[in-house]
C-alpha cells in the first residue's frame, strides 16, 4: 500500500558490488517504505538473487561502492546475524538442509536470538510450541514438520512452506522473498502468498523477487521493477507485469535504448 | 567470517597446567632391568614379572606396525620414562591423607574426590602418570561385592581373578603397542561385578598425564559375571609440551552368561598446537569378549584430543545371541590425526553387532574410519549393522572409510550405510541469515550430527562432550 507519508525503511544508493572480482551490481538505486510491496523482475543473470543475498549480509559478495540504509542505520556494517536481529528476512530461493537439526530446535533458537535481540524474555519450550503450533495453522503446515530435520528430504513446496513458517514467527520489517514461487504447484502457491498477505501489515515491506508474473496476482505489488545488468531498469505499477509477460524483456531493453536515444 | 568465528570458537586448551609435584622416577630407556625395576616398585609376584618379561621379550621380536593412515617420525623407546610416580605412592586408606597438591590437580580437571565434593552417583579411581593415587566409594561398593581398585592392588589382593583373565583377551604378543603396554604397564583399573549384581553407581577411571617425558601404560581389566552389569566411564587429559607423548593402554573386557558392560570414553588428551608441534601419541588396544550366552558389551568412546589415534575397541562375540557395540565421535582439527574404528568378530551363533561412527574433521587433520566385520564359519544368523558418517569443516581436512567384511557362512547379514556432508558457507549463513550466532550455529550441527552417539553416553558425560567438541573447532569454519 502506497502512502505519501510513509517511513522509508530501506533505502539504496548506486549500490555496485562484485563476487570473485566479477561486477554483478552496478549501480542500483532502490528505495522501499513502510507498507509497501516491491516485486523485481528480470531475465536470469541480471543479478537479482545476488541483491537479496547482498542485502541478508552473504559474505562471498563484496560491495564496491553505494550504500545501503536500513531504518536509518547503515546496512553494510553489520553482519548478517545483526541484520536479520534487525528485521531483515531473506527466504531462500533454495533452503538450505541441516541434517540433524530439529527444525523445531531451529525455530526456537531463530525466535529467542530475536528476542533478546529486542531485550525480551526467551520463551521456554512449552509457551514456543504454543506459538508455533498457531503459525503452522497459518500455513496448513502438518505438525510433524516440526520434528523433523530443518528442510531434509522435504519437496520443494514444503521448503518454500517452511521459509514463510519462519518469517511469520521471525515477524521482519522487511521480507526479501527470493523466488518464493518456483517449484510450488497452484494450491501450495495459494498457501504461500495467503501466508505472506497475512503476515504484511502497514509497517513492514516486502520485496518479492520473481521471473514470473503469476505470483503477482496472488501478492500485489505497489511497484514493479525491472533488472537488468545488475541495474534497474524501469519501474512501474503491476500492469508492468502484465505488459512483460506478453513482451518479454526484450521489449523493456529497447524502450530503455530508445529513451536513451532520444 | 573467519576471523569472526575465530574470535568465537578459540578457546584455549583449559587441562593443559602441569602439577609441581615431587616423582619418584626411573630413569629413561627400557631394558629387562627396567621393567624388573618396576615389578619390584609395585611388590608384584613372581608369575607378573613373568608375564611382563614374556610381553617384553616377544615385543623385542615385533616391528611397529606402519599400515594406518598416519605420519609421524620414528618414536625412539629408549627416550622415554616407563615409570613416574609421585613421591609417598603407598596409597593411603583416607582421602584426606593424599597429598593436597595432588587432590588439587584433580579438583582443576573437574573430578573432586574429596569426600565433601565428590560426585554422589560416580565413583572414581584416579590415575596420575603412572600410579593410582585415589579410588572413591571403594567400601561402599565392597558392600555389594563390587570390587573396583586399581590394577596394582588388584595384582595383590586379588591374585586368581587377575591371573585368571589378564591377557585372556589380549595376548600379550596381540600387536606392537600390547605387547609394550604388557611388558612396562605401570597402573589401571580392575573391576569385578560378582553374579547378578548390577552395580550401584557409575565407575569411572581418570587419566591424568603430568610429567613431560613419560609415556602412559595404563591396563584396565573388567570382569562381568554371570547376571551382571556395570557402567563405566574413562576421562583423559594432559599438560601442554611441545614434545610428544606416548600412551599405549590395553583394556581388556570380560562378559561371562547375561552380563553387560557399557565402556565410555571421553577422551581429551592434548593435541599439540595450531602448528601440529606436540600432543599424545594414543595408541591404544581395545577388546571385549562376550564370552558368555546372551552377554552384552558396549563402547561408547568421544575422541576430541591426541596428535594421533590408533585404537578399534573391539568385541569378539564367542557366546550364542551375545551383542556388540561400537558408537564413536572422532573429532580431528589443525593436524590431528585419528585412525580408529572397531572389530566385531562373530564366532558364536546369532551374534549382533552395531557400528554408529561419527568422524569429524576440520583443519588440516586426517579422520580416517577402519572396520572389520568377520563372520565366522560357525556364526549361524549373525547381524551386522553399520553406519559411518563423515562430516568436512572447510576444504583442507580428510576423511576416509576403510570398511572390511569377512564372511564364513551364508546365514549372516551384514549392512553398511555411509555417508558425507560438510559444514559450508552456505549452511552457516542460512543460520545467521535467521538471527543464530556461529558459535551457536556450529554446535548445534555438530549435535545433531553427533546425537545418535551422545544418546549412548551418560548423562553427565552426554552433556560435557557436547561442550567439549564445540570447543574444540577452533577457528575451524569459515
């Protein structure tokens, strides 16, 4: 929800950075308030996943100039615990699996580091399960979920599930969903976006990474933005959406050539 | 990221002091002379001499075996201390006699045997370089018929029972490092659990090395009888110097009909330094024969210390339906190296066994996993099951599976399963993507890794172990 007067919670500056020496973002600029829905679209390659990575704190990415706001606050001093403490929240395009870990274990570790963070009692084993057993409800998640190791042997939905299990329990400013629609079918696709719609409230933001249009007609973007050559592009409403899925991004490429023409 | 974690997991080695304390030792060097010196040091009777000099003289006969995958230079026998003791080594009939310096050192490694600190549930023989200086509970346990003492007592007090079952289980020619250990054993443990009596509470023998040049003989000998059952735990540690020490210990274990005996070890030797300079040699010969029907033996061994490993607890299964078991946590750092597995032999018919091995390796450090399952010609029904995971911190350690299966008759069953995994970058940042810290991210992998071993310890020990191997990843990741 576009509102004038709105708090910006994150801001990017002519961000550029590199990975093993090869430049992937080159001068981004992006700007992200309170309430608001952001979706990036863009062809593979254009350095979208590797924008969210750099913006979670990933450390195999280098920032080689720009800068990154978050609440006012420089982003890139912090490490990635202290961001995601801070309310930033990336759901993994692939989640990772960890053996051995209880995915419960995982979620209450997860949740009480946030709220010391925030300086909060931790919860005790009993008042977190009552909490988490609320959020599974949410997302038509099966309790079994829980006893099980941290996304081992689960299908591709149900990582994509478990993703939005820990964002409605972490509760982030802002939540980066980095291709949170592929490999999910229609129904698990219509779980996930409900979850997210659920959990967007007039303080938070979203930034929904995707190659599709089809996501965005289950969450709503405010803007919709196009990447490319790890700058965006152009920027417009979700009927930009639209017009790429019937154009492709050739069509974006000679527009911007064209504009630049003249 | 590195330095981070660093910052987090160093933690120096905390056991690494070493005691002042006056020593009554021999001089170095091994000969026939020595070891003669050091059977009249413990009053020994004649047949111990003989059995001594049996081992020494056919060690003499042997080479060092070379076949484990591990490098170090040539140990020269004759550099080495075979007998150091602390000074008054008559052991006194109260705690509060033993020398307070030496009450001290054990109180620093968190074992007290005070009367008034002392673990309520644990009883404790504890062992400083060469001598037994300290069994608690002993006259409670007698109360029970339990007999629990150190070895040299054993030797003395309880001579037929000694005679009877020392070197039944390894001979004293069984390899290299046994036939040393048989020739210039100095102390060790001795447990017998007479028929059908479960024993009260945990025992448990504590290791201690002090003295920079000794080299550590222990010999534990545990006698189940028919119908009973014990538990017992060994702890290891020692002084930082940057030489390296040689500790070659044989454990022998005996189950007569029904009986159980559970052997935990959680053992910290010194590792030697970030630059591999130091640390104990662990060589050690393991074995337990389930001798009787239905009789059970189970190691349970954490192994986080030492520059290098050798040692296979094994279980030789001769009673029909008896069970062995072997569940090990190897952990490897800097350049560490650890050759360990186990034996089970199965010669008596429906014979169980289960393997669940754990190898962790991080650093420049060698794990490696060697195992025999055998089968024998007469082992009708046998079971085997095995599991070995191996888990990779960074990209510069090594680890290896060497399993081997024999079998003699085609009734038995035998199943491996192995497996590979890494703690990467990826996975970390999953962790702290989520707001948990890397000090908290890599012990609860290493946790779940390790849980179906820990799940085995006892509760005190279940927990320090999980602590202890946190610890010990020492700038490890990243």
């Amino acid at each position: 929800m576009i509102r004038e007067n709105s708090e910006v919670i994150l801001s990017i500056q002519d961000l550029s950075a590199e990975v093993d020496g090869n430049p992937i973002l080159k001068g981004l600029t992006l700007e992200i308030k309170a309430g608001e829905v952001h979706a990036i679209m863009g062809p593979n390659g254009s350095g979208k996943s590797t924008l969210s990575k750099i913006l979670a704190g990933h450390p195999a990415y280098t920032v080689t100039s720009g800068s990154v706001t978050f609440h006012g606050k420089n982003l890139l001093e912090m490490e990635a615990e202290e961001r995601a403490k801070s309310g930033i929240f990336l759901a993994f395009q692939y989640p990772l699996e960890i053996p051995g870990v209880s995915n419960l274990d995982f979620l209450r570790v997860a949740y009480n580091a946030k709220r010391k963070h925030e300086g909060l009692e931790e919860l005790d084993a009993f008042d977190f399960d009552e909490l988490v057993q609320a959020k599974l409800e949410l997302l038509k998640m099966n309790p079994s979920f829980l006893s099980r190791s941290v996304n081992e042997g689960f299908s591709g939905g149900e990582k994509k599930r478990n993703e939005i299990l820990q964002m409605a329990l972490l509760e982030p400013k802002l939540a980066i969903l980095d291709e949170i629609d592929s490999g999910l079918d229609i129904d698990a696709l219509k779980v996930v976006s409900s979850g997210v719609n659920a959990l967007t409230t007039p303080d938070n933001a979203v930034l929904l990474i995707t190659h599709y249009q089809r996501l965005l007609n289950y969450i709503e973007p405010d803007y919709v933005h196009v990447m490319e050559a790890g700058r965006i592009l152009t920027t417009g409403s979700k009927e930009l959406a639209h017009e790429l899925e019937a154009r492709g991004y050739d069509w974006v490429r000679d527009e911007e050539v064209e504009a630049i023409a003249r | 990221m590195t330095a981070a974690i660093q910052n987090l997991v160093n933690q120096p080695y905390k056991y690494g002091f070493v005691t002042n304390i006056e020593s009554d030792t021999i001089p170095k060097g091994l000969s026939e002379d020595v070891i003669r010196l050091i059977s009249a040091k413990k009053e020994e009777p004649e047949w111990m001499l003989e059995f001594r000099l049996r081992a020494y003289r056919q060690w003499l006969k042997m080479t060092e075996p070379t076949w484990q995958n591990a490098t170090y230079p040539a140990i020269d026998y004759q550099d080495i201390i075979y007998y150091s003791a602390p000074k008054v080594t008559e052991k006194k009939k109260s705690l509060d006699e033993v020398d307070p310096e030496l009450l001290d050192t054990f109180e620093k490694l968190g074992i007290p045997l005070s009367e008034q600190k002392r673990l309520t549930n644990v009883a404790v023989d504890a062992i400083f370089d060469s001598v037994s200086v300290a069994t608690t509970f002993k006259e409670k346990l007698a109360e029970q018929g339990v007999i629990f003492c150190s070895i040299s007592e054993a030797i003395r007090e309880y001579p037929d029972l000694v005679r009877k079952y020392l070197g039944s289980v390894v001979p004293v020619a069984d390899n290299y490092f046994a036939a040393l250990n048989s020739a210039v054993f100095s102390d060790g443990s001795f447990v017998y659990i007479p028929k059908g009596t479960r024993c009260p509470m945990e025992l448990s023998t504590y290791f201690r090395i002090n003295n920079g040049e000794t080299g550590q003989f222990e010999r534990t000998l545990i006698v189940a009888d028919e119908g009973s059952h014990v538990s017992y735990l060994e702890g290891c540690t020692a002084p930082m110097y940057d030489t390296n020490q040689l500790h070659a210990a044989v454990v022998e274990l005996v189950t007569l009909d029904n009986a159980e005996i559970k052997y935990s070890t959680v053992q910290n030797w010194y590792a030697g330094d970030k630059e591999g300079k130091g640390g104990i040699y662990n060589f050690v010969t393991k074995r337990g024969l389930c001798q009787g029907v239905n009789s059970k033996i189970s190691w349970t061994q954490v192994e986080t210390g030492s520059a290098i490993t050798w040692k296979y607890p094994s279980c030789v299964l001769v009673g029909d339906n008896s069970v062995g078991e072997f569940y090990s946590v190897a952990l490897t750092n800097h350049y560490q190296q650890a050759d360990t597995g186990t034996k089970m032999v199965h010669i008596g018919k429906n014979t169980k066994s289960t393997i669940v091995s754990k190898g962790i390796s991080a650093g420049k450090s060698k794990n490696s996993y060697r195992g025999l399952v055998k089968f024998g010609p007469k082992a009708e029904g046998a079971r085997n099951y095995s599991q070995c995971d191996s888990m990779l911190i960074g990209d510069t350690a090594q680890a290896n599976t060497f399993p081997y299966i024999q079998v003699q008759n085609n009734t038995g069953k035998v199943e491996h399963e192995a497996s590979t995994s890494k703690i990467g970058e990826d996975q970390l940042f999953y962790f702290q993507q989520r707001g948990i810290s890397l000090e908290d991210a890599v012990s609860m992998m290493i946790s779940g890794f390790c849980k179906d071993v820990f799940n085995q310890l006892p509760m005190e020990f279940a927990v320090e172990a999980d602590r202890l191997l946190s610890l010990k990843l020492e700038g490890s990741v990243g």
